[in-house]
C-alpha cells in the first residue's frame, strides 16, 4: 500500500474544454476510518461525459462540485480497511468514489461487485451505470419494440455501443452514428450495427435517408447539435427521441437548440429526457439481465483503459475529442 | 344570391410574411353540382396559424396548397343545393370549404353543425378545430392531472384561451402569456386564469419563476422562439411539453430551436407533438362534452369577426402580429 492518497480536486470552473489549470492534484494523508466507515482502495475510475456538467456552476440533477473538491467520479475498487458491518476487507465494490487512489465511504450508493461474474472494468461499463443507462433509455424510455428502426448517435461510445447491440438483440434495424472509419467498422463488423454512417466524412441526413427509408422510429441521442437535427429531420411517424447527452454541447458556452423540433408535431413524435437513478429499484433485475447476455456472446463490452491516475486531466479530453472506443476508464 | 363566386388563391409561396402578392382574387361562376356533390354558401371562414404551413413547400402532415389552387381554410355555411342524400338545402355545415364564398363538396370531412346549440362562428372555435385542439393537447397529450401548474402561451390566441380555461375547471393553477395589457387584463378579468404574464412588457423567464415557484407541471407551447426556452427552463420534474405551434418562428427562414431543451434531461421531462385530426374518432363526444361547459357558463368562447371576404390577406396577418383576442373569423 502506498502511504499517500492521490487526489484531483477542481480548482476552478472551465470555460470550454477543461484544462490543467481547472484542476489540483494534490497527495494527502489516507483518511483514518470512525465507526460505520470502511476505506476502499479504487482500482478503476470511470470516465464520463457528465462530468463535464458536474463542474458546470448552476442548478442541475446534482449539485455541481464545488471549488476545491475532490472530482466526482464513478469507480470500482476494493474495500482494504472496514469499521462497517456491511462491508469486509476484501469486498470488491463500485460507488462514486471520486477521482482518488483511496475513498473513505459509508456506504450510500455503494454496491458490491463480483469479479467472477466479469472482470472489474466492465461494472464501470456494461455492468454499471453505462450499460443501465442504455438499458433503461432504451427499453423504459424509447419504449423499444421489435421491428423499430433505431439509429443511435455516439455509436461506438460506452453507452452508445451498448444502445445499439440491445437493439439488435430485441430484432431491431440499427444504425449508429460515429466518427471515422475505424469506429464505423468495429460497429457494423464486431458489434453487429446493420449500418454505420460515418459523421466526420458522411452527409448524416442523406446518409440517414438512405439507412432509413421508411424514417426512425427510435433515436437514442448521445450527442445532440447538428447530428440531433439531422435525425428529427427524417422520423417516423409516433417516433420517439430519447435524450441522454450531448456530448457535442457540453464544452459550449451557448447551446444549439434543435431547431427540427417541429418535427415532432408533424410526425406526432416525442422527445423525452431521463436520468438513470431514477431507475436504481430495477437495477439489479437489469444487471442480471445483462450479464447473462455478457456470458452468452450476445453482448460486448469494451473497455478503453488508459493507465495511470495523473492522467486524469488530459484522458478526460479523449471523451470530448472522439478518441475513445468503448467505455473511458482510468485505472489507478 | 350573388351571382358570382369569389375566391383567395394562391399566386407564388411568401417569403417571411405573406403579402397582397402572394395572393389573387378571381370572381368566378358558382360551381354547378354533378351527383353526390352538395353546394355549400360560405358564412364564415377560419384563420388559423397554420395556414402558414399550409403555403410552405415541402412535407408535413399534410401536402402544401399548389399555386393556383384557392387558399385551404376551414368554414362553416348553408347547404344551398344538394345532389347529395347526406345532405340536405338548409342544413348547416363545417368542413374544409376554402378562402371562397360558395364551395362544392362530396361530403368528405363535412360535420353538420346546429345553431340551435351555438352561433355558427362557435363551430369554428370552442366547438371546431381550434377547441378540440385544446381539449386533446391538454387531456390526452398533456396528460392534464388536477393540482398542476399549468402555463400556456398564445394565451388570448383561439386555441390558448381554450388551454387555459379547460385547465382552470379541471383544478389546476393557470398562468398565461400573452402580449400587451388588455390581453392580459382580458384572461386574468373575464377567463379566471390565476395569472398573466404580458411578454411585450416583463421578463418572461423572471415572471414564469416568480409565478411558478414549484416549476411548470405542464407547459403548452403556441408560439415557440424565445418563450418555449424560458418555459424549458422552469419545469418541473417530469413536466409535459405540449407542441401544438410555433406562431413566432412560421414566418422565418430559419427556425430558433429550443436552446434550453436538455431541462428534459435534467427534469425528466416529456416533449411531444401532436395534431388534432389523429384524434377524429372521439370529436363527437368531446364536442358534446364542450359544449356543456359552454352552456354552463364554465367555458367562454369569443371571436373576433371582421367582415368581407375581400380582406382576407390583410385580416391572416393579424394572426401574426398578435392583434386578434380569441378566435379570428372572417364572415363572408
């Protein structure tokens, strides 16, 4: 055990792309442990878009990380010291455990994971909240039925390949969105996408009047802006959109509305937001769910891992740049 | 009887705001009937915010009136002769008679109205499209509940002023936004809305958050542009958006889309489209169901008439210049 805790604290709120100078790193002593507490050495730290809006200042979902924090983060870890009865050393757990080496927890929100189930990145990606979020909006939310045409936007990251491999397996034509060849043929050869259209060198809305002659019936969004209008511009009739990011807004100090919205009262579709929390009762149905379908074949996971916590400023980037395939993970 | 039809067709497809160009005035002979066909004298004739639409190239729910075809509009007037077994000389009727004094018809989409139950311009507000409108966006769309903090805007439109006294006698707290004193003194004063925001003098997005502290439950949306986004974000959660127009962007080039519209996201909130004719099968008994309230005294409906058919293309632009309280008629 290294006698340090190593922790990136926000140390002031971005404007645009963060940067360096947004956030602190610092070493601290390893938190000493008072009854009901137990201390969880974190081996991986989830990556997501939603930071990005943790540290934006303003009334949201959660409050937003305050200045001289330690960064929010989802992660995985093991439990090394316990003072509380529901958890042992050597428990494996995930809960948010912010972007550090070592997390003192209560125990809100943890959960125990099992690494014989799945190797332990993958409760970050189609085992955690990633894999529930696509689950969720797509079943509850987009409603899915069989026979849909969905097209889901941010194709090939950790929610969008999950989103897209559900589809296919409830007998659904889909096509995903992505950026660059590469992306655009692991979907369609390794993951089973019937499409791929590629944004960076693809006309999306031709493209998506090719895929979708008869127009979408569901579209997950990832990504929202341009790609969001291009798919309202081509909906099926009763359509629904289901959104649950905006990857391409989020580092925007002036949101791009979707200026197609009037689509949906022609096409008397709806658009409908969700968070996955709201759905925690249901979580360990759907995990089940998922990880017989994990040790079926039927779905992948994928986990992008970039090693090293001091990385965490410069891999966060990999999110708003497109360079990930997969679930973004930092392992500490 | 005059000897002479006269008609509004359209001549070329306005750019922005139609003018008297875009329109031509023909005298014409009245149509003679062939079997199965009934002549119908015009009395009144429906303006209505999507006649914008209707001169729009391209797809929407229904195909764009052709150049030289008489302008699409809704009318209520007298069967003067009939070859028709549905129809007899004297009965009253509604249906999609066109901007012309006499119109031919097989009977399709034509309703009987009575005037035993309500003066005939009725049949073109509380008891026409413009009602049912209000009644299925806020009942069945809206999913209205009782106890919710209701805003629509358009509120001393046709359709608005409907949406707002429909929620009012269902139990709920009604806020209106309308522009200028009198409209607001108007819903406030004679149609019991709990309270009105007046958008040509108030901050809207200040007004909706002093007047809708707990956020908006269901927001009913006419007018789009700048007012949708201030209602975006002040929802509630789990809120309903309901699209029924967008009267502030018709006239565009490039519509504004809804910057604000990841308060879905944040709120769980729905957006969804409709269109009134999807609900045809159940008109007669939500008809029968307003027209009780009318005559009860729960419900006003008011019309703002303005007489000759001649004036027709300066009379539409009051719809978009805000001038008309309630539901705007030209009476032939």
């Amino acid at each position: 055990m290294q006698s340090k805790n190593r922790q990136f604290k926000l140390a002031s709120r971005p404007n645009g792309l963060p940067n360096d100078m947004n956030w602190s790193f610092s070493e601290e002593p390893i938190p000493s442990l008072i009854d009901g507490e137990f201390l969880v050495k974190v081996k991986y730290i989830s990556l997501d878009p939603a930071m990005r809006g943790w540290i934006r200042e303003g009334k949201s979902y959660t409050p937003p990380v305050k200045i001289g924090e330690i960064m929010r983060a989802l992660g995985v870890g093991e439990v090394i010291e316990s003072k509380h009865s529901g958890f042992a050393v050597g428990d494996f757990v995930s809960g948010i455990f912010g972007v550090q080496a070592y997390a003192k927890s209560k125990g809100d929100m943890v959960n125990k994971v099992y690494p014989t189930i799945a190797p332990l990145p993958v409760f970050l990606s189609a085992l955690g909240m990633t894999g529930l979020t696509a689950y969720f909006g797509l079943l509850d939310v987009g409603e899915l039925k069989s026979n849909d045409t969905v097209v889901v936007s941010g194709a090939a990251g950790a929610v969008g390949m999950m989103v897209g491999q559900i589809a296919k397996l409830k007998g659904n034509k889909v096509i995903g969105i992505a950026g660059g060849k590469d992306k655009c043929k692991y979907i369609v050869d390794e993951l089973g996408f019937d499409a791929a259209i590629d944004y960076k060198n693809e006309n999306v809305k031709q493209a998506l009047q090719k895929q979708c002659p008869n127009g979408i019936d569901l579209y997950f969004d990832n990504v929202g802006g341009d790609i969001l209008d291009d798919a309202l511009s081509q909906l099926a009739m009763h359509a629904r959109v289901v959104i649950c990011g905006a990857i391409s807004q989020y580092n925007s100090t002036t949101i791009k509305g979707p200026a197609n919205y009037l689509s949906l009262l022609v096409n008397r579709a709806t658009m409908k937001g969700f968070l996955v929390f709201d759905y925690s009762q249901k979580f360990p149905q759907a995990i089940k769910e998922m990880a017989a379908w994990i040790a079926s074949g039927k779905i992948q996971s994928k986990e992008d891992i970039v090693v090293g916590i001091e990385k965490f400023p410069s891999t966060l980037l990999k999110l708003f740049s497109g360079e990930n395939t997969g679930k973004l993970i930092l392992e500490v």
